[in-house]
C-alpha cells in the first residue's frame, strides 16, 4: 500500500476529482488504481493560497507498486503506507480462570473493558453510577427541574464526564504506534461518523454519544464480559463473610475511577495505602444500594 500527501484540492471539488487527481500526480492508468481511502483531511487557509483548499493524505493500491515507488523515489510525498492496525498485546487463555475487574465506565473504563474482551478475557466492569440512557433523564432533570441525583448526573454515571459535551476528538498528543486510529474505529462501529477517521478536527456530536455508549457496552456484553450498573466497590486485604449480592474477584484490577471515585482516593488516603497494594482482594456490590459509598470500608490490618 502507497500513501500520497499533501494532495490539494479545491474545497469545493466533486468527489470524484479525488480519484482523478490521485490517477494524475502517479501518471497511471485509471484501471492501474486498485482502491484507495482517505486517512487525513484537512484545510489550506493560508493567505499566499489563491482559494481555500483541502489537503488530503491518501493510502492506496496501485498495479506494480515496485514500479510506482521507483518512479518517486525522490518525492517525500510519495511513500509506502505505515501499518496502522492495532496490535493486540495478548490473548485469554482457554482455561481463563480469573477474569480481571475493570472500576468505572468512562472512556478509559470503556476501552479498557472492550479490549479485555476482544482478547478474550471476559472482563467485570463495575460503574458506581446509572446506565447511559436512565442518567441522560436524572440530567435533564437537574438542568429543567434543578433536581440532583448525587449517584447519577452530567458528570457520574455510564460513559463518564464527557457523555454531555459535543464529542471533539483531538488533542496535541503525538501518536506515531497510530493507537488513536483504534479508538476512532470502535468509535465508527459503535455509531460515530465514518468522517471522524479522517478530518483534522474529527467530532462526533453530543446526540449521538449517548447511542454509541450503548453499543460498546453490548460489545463487551456479547463477548462475554459483565457491565454492571449502580456497583459498589470496597478493597480489602483478608476474607470476610459475604453478604447478599455480593462476589469475590482477585484477578486484576483497573481503576478508571474518574471525577466520582474521590471518596475511594481518601479513603485510601486516610488509611496510608495504595489502592493497588499487592495482596489486596476487590469485592464487588452488584446490587444497587441507597449510597454505597456512605459506610466505612473494612478496617485494615
């Protein structure tokens, strides 16, 4: 596969200049370009431009692609394409014995949950927070009727504290493994616009957040993972009775606690300890409790 950059074309272009333009600047048949996609979009603005262009980045397959390198050899806008498909750092064994826990299903809880998955690993995800759809009622009704649900509102709950802003994607991190394009792609499967893969400023939209939530949720659930809404979670070191509703995970555990997990870091503060000590056991509270936070962890000894 070939990557051509800084391809120019007037804003305004009729999709199917693209694929002229492309055929022109390599001097090949129309026949000789196998397929191509757009990786990268964006705007020329600059005053010393005549008109207002976009600039594209475009990976493709050409017939003889020896050939097509060798006639560029020179050009630094002509090149073979980088990999850019997401490796997976492993797989779940098929006696998988402990599954790991995932705390909060924010951004990092979601993707975090997805890729255990999509290796095989089964993950429980435990957010102390509603899902999705019953916390966009409990914050309309804090921003309609200034009635605040401290467990479930525009900033706890199922997609964490971004669920409500208008979805922009970019940021000024460099990201030469291409590890954002796997975001971008689950993103573009769970319902996000197929454009965000490619235009310099990709956003997706506030209405459509809530949706794609949802849908990655259902991933993970399909691949045999646990997403459980509205659960407690208390860290301990030595075994204790077990109370109703309640499991004993001592797999791995992620923290993806967000701006809802501070009363856990006191806690943890208070008690002269890092959450992830080794030896420490997470006991998970899958049933829904008026606060869950509000009785004191066990004591440690």
């Amino acid at each position: 596969m070939l990557r051509i950059t800084e391809l120019k074309l007037p804003i305004d272009h009729p999709e199917e200049d693209l694929r002229v333009a492309i055929v022109q600047r390599l001097g090949i048949a129309s026949d000789d370009l196998l397929d191509f996609t757009l990786f990268k979009r964006s705007y020329d603005a600059r005053k010393k431009s005549s008109e207002l262009c976009f600039i594209y980045t475009i990976d493709l397959n050409v017939r003889d692609e020896a050939r097509v390198l060798g006639k560029f050899a020179d050009d630094r806008n002509v090149n073979v394409a980088p990999d850019v498909s997401y490796k997976f750092v492993g797989q779940a064994p098929s006696d998988l014995g402990q599954r790991p826990i995932v705390v909060g299903f924010g951004p990092c809880g979601i993707f975090a949950g997805l890729l255990l998955a999509q290796m095989g690993f089964k993950p429980i995800i435990l957010e102390r927070g509603t899902e999705v759809r019953q916390r966009t009622k409990d914050t309309w009704g804090l921003w309609r009727k200034s009635v605040l649900n401290p467990e479930s509102n525009v900033q706890f709950g199922e997609g964490g504290a971004g669920t409500f802003s208008d979805g922009k994607l970019y940021s000024q991190i460099k990201d030469p493994k291409f590890l954002g394009r796997k975001v971008l792609h689950e993103f573009v499967k769970a319902g996000a616009p197929e454009e965000i893969l490619y235009v310099s400023k990709p956003h997706i939209g506030t209405f459509r957040l809530t949706g794609m939530v949802e849908n990655m949720r259902e991933q993970i659930r399909e691949l045999g993972g646990e997403v459980g809404e509205e659960s407690g979670l208390h860290l301990r070191r030595r075994p204790r009775r077990r109370h109703a509703g309640e499991r004993d995970a001592a797999g791995h555990l992620g923290q993806g606690r967000g701006r809802s997990g501070l009363h856990r870091y006191n806690a943890d503060h208070a008690r002269n300890r890092a959450a992830l000590h080794d030896g420490v056991l997470a006991g998970a509270s899958t049933s829904p409790s008026r606060d869950p936070y509000a009785r004191s962890p066990p004591a440690v000894t």
